[in-house]
C-alpha cells in the first residue's frame, strides 16, 4: 500500500455533529445561501447543502433557511452536519487488494467477477460491500457512510478502480473524469490480427434496439472514442492497449466488436472461447489522476491477471518464432 504524500491524516467519523460558523462578508452580500455556503464549506457540495436546508440545519441569524436565501453582508450563517447515516448495506468481509490509499480516497485492483455495487437482485457479494468492511475512516458521501464510487467496470473485467471517501474528494474525481482529465488504459485480447498500429474507433453508443439488455452503436447514441495501440500480434489475435476518451457502458467491448475484432472470451458481444479464460479478456491496467486535495498526479498500475497471463502465454506458443508487433 502507498500513499500520495497527502499531509492529511486519516478522518474519522465523528460521534456528534459538525458545526460549521462564520460571518457573510462583502463579497457574499446578495448571493444565494447555497453558493455562499459552499465556498466557505468547500467539503459540502450545494446537493448536500440543499439537504441540510430541507431538515433545518441551515441557519442565517440564528433562522432556518433554504438555499435561495439572499445573503446580506454580515450575517451569521451557521450550518449543522449531523455524522453519517449508516448506508444500509451490509459490510461483507471480501478479500480486496487496496493498491493505493490515504484519507480522501482508495484505488483497489478489482478481480473479475466481482460487481461494483449492490443492485435489485443482487444486494450483496458486491465491491461496496467489501469496502465497507476493509475500509474504517469514511467521511460519508450524501450524508450516509458509504464509499464513493466515481466510476465502474464491468463485473468481469478486472483492474483499477479509485474511490472516494469524503464529498469533497468525490466532486474533484467525478469532475476530473466528466472532463476527460484522468486516464484509464486497458489491456484487452481481441479476436483476429488488427492490421493497424494504432488507431482511434468513434462511434456512438446506446441501448440496443432490440437486446435491451445489451449496447450497440447505434446513430443516435452517446458520443464515444476508444484509442488503441497494438502491442502484440499472435496467429489470430492481437493484444491491444486501450485507452478511454469517454467511458460508456461496455465501450471497449463494443467498439472492438464494431471494428471486427470482438474481445476473447466475451459471452455477449463475441463467440471467440479460450479455454483460459471464462470472461472478456479485458483489464484495468493503469489509472491517472490528479489527488483531489494535493493535486499531484497519481499513477496506479495493475499486473496482468492469471487468467489473462495463461491465455497470452498459450497465444505466444502458438505464435512460434513471429515478432512481436510485426505487420500482418
């Protein structure tokens, strides 16, 4: 476990509630409750402000009010934030490998088969489960004891995930990544030898018109850009490093389908078995962004998983003597 260099120390929830005081100054003369607030308290976001007003706990000169109150200079503003509410699912004790974490966030090496979060059906057995076990200083998102989940993968893709623990770390992530500023590379085995280097697959993703349950490119769908590089090319499959510009449901699965080149492995969007491997040979290998509170870039890595490593060696055999990366 590494840590980012943060000088803050690991938060803990507190058994009573956080007051939060000050006097609304020149500049907040006339601005609303909810922005003047969230710039004195940046760890609240105005969604949580609003919240807090609903149950009262948002108070100008010593009055309730709600988050379209006009501020005037000199006003006492005094905010209550009761402890986190318990999230109401259940911390499971599941074995997590936590690559990276301090007081405001966590990166953990996801394995395949393991969903991100609790879902109709499906309450348990779950990353957020786990998290709630392994993890004991949670600040709270929302006003409940939870951790933040900023992005996802699929169940059976394994690899890197970061997670919030506080509002404030979560905003910064979810902006960073609504942005395109942080970086997710995947590693991923697709059927076939892709004649280009390297390349960029644009094409717009949504709900399938007829397999609801599935994605397709589709005309008027989300906007969404998948880069890749080859790596490494075998008799009748290369290995390609991907890398994210937006992050839609199922993109790289997808796209790669699209472009002829379904991913090993996958059951949904490609018949290509491998006998290594029971899932799309797909893995969240790298992961950049900046620290939410120091700003630093943070690099994370993840090592090639079993499963994967046993197919590329299988693959390798096969290939014999050919050069890796050499033109088909």
């Amino acid at each position: 476990m590494s840590n980012t260099g943060s000088s803050a120390g690991h938060s803990k929830v507190a058994a009573g509630p956080t007051i939060h005081r000050f006097d609304a100054a020149a500049s907040d003369d006339g601005r609303r409750l909810d922005v003047v607030v969230a710039a004195h308290v940046p760890s609240l976001s105005r969604s949580r402000i609003a919240q807090l007003a609903a149950e009262g706990r948002v108070r100008v000169d010593e009055r309730p009010r709600k988050p379209a109150f006009r501020v005037r200079r000199g006003q006492a503003v005094e905010i209550t934030v009761p402890p986190p509410a318990p999230s109401g699912v259940r911390p499971e004790a599941i074995p997590l490998e936590i690559v990276l974490e301090d007081a405001d966030l966590l990166v953990v090496n996801k394995p395949a088969g393991l969903t991100v979060h609790p879902a109709p059906g499906h309450p348990s057995g779950t990353l957020v489960n786990a998290l709630l076990s392994a993890v004991h200083d949670l600040a709270g998102i929302g006003g409940e004891l939870r951790p933040g989940i900023v992005h996802r993968l699929d169940k059976d893709t394994s690899g890197l995930l970061v997670v919030a623990k506080t509002d404030a770390a979560h905003r910064a992530l979810a902006a960073q990544f609504k942005a395109h500023t942080a970086q997710r590379t995947y590693l991923a085995v697709a059927r076939g030898r892709v004649r280009r280097d390297e390349g960029t697959i644009t094409a717009a993703l949504g709900r399938h018109p007829v397999r609801r349950t599935r994605i397709a490119v589709v005309p008027r769908g989300r906007h969404a850009v998948t880069h890749y590089t080859v790596l490494e090319r075998f008799r009748d499959a290369t290995l390609l490093s991907c890398r994210l510009e937006t992050g839609r449901t199922h993109q790289i699965r997808v796209h790669l389908a699209h472009a002829g080149h379904p991913l090993l492995g996958d059951p949904v969007y490609g018949r290509a078995r491998a006998p290594e491997i029971a899932r799309q040979a797909l893995h969240a290998a790298r992961l950049e962004f900046a620290h939410p509170r120091t700003g630093r870039r943070v690099t994370c890595t993840a090592p090639v998983p079993d499963d994967i490593a046993r197919l590329l060696a299988r693959l390798r055999a096969e290939a014999g003597d050919a050069s890796p990366g050499s033109e088909a």
